[in-house]
C-alpha cells in the first residue's frame, strides 16, 4: 500500500506541531521528555524538527502528558495558521 504525499498544509502542521512541543519543553532537555514520555529520543528529535510531519496520536498523547499540553490547546493551535486564522480540516 502507498501512502499518498502529504500536502502542504500538513507539513506545515507538523512544523508547527514540531515548534509547539520545543516550546512547551522549556528548559528540558530532550532526553529528559523522551524518558518522561516513553518516546524514543530519535523520534522526539524527528517530531520537533517536522521531519515526522504526522506523529501517531498517541505519541502526541504520550509527548502532552510528559509536557504538561492539554490536548484541547494543542489541537486548537494546530487549527491556525502562523497569521493565527483559522484553518479548514
């Protein structure tokens, strides 16, 4: 089975996703959230960089837990764009 190509509102997402999560791991360290979170270091570094656009839900789950996010504000900050306007699913 081939996965279609991601658009590019998708990869702009897991940009985001990816700069949501730097900033909500403060002064953390990587390595501190992977332990935290169960998830690997290598993913956490993929997730965070957007080179992992579209991350399992629950890894996301598993990120927000260790990063004290409610998933509410995390979902309604990825439905924005950068300019803060409302995207369309």
């Amino acid at each position: 089975m081939v996965r279609p190509p991601l658009t590019p509102e998708e990869r702009e997402r897991g940009r985001r996703l990816g700069a949501l999560l730097r900033e909500a791991r403060g002064t953390r360290t990587p390595a501190e959230v992977s332990a935290a979170s169960g998830v690997s270091l290598e993913a956490l570094r993929k997730i965070e960089s957007g080179r992992v656009p579209t991350p399992a839900f629950f890894t996301v789950a598993a990120l927000a837990h260790a990063l004290d996010l409610p998933l509410d504000r995390l979902t309604e900050q990825l439905g924005r764009s950068a300019d803060g306007t409302a995207l369309t699913a």
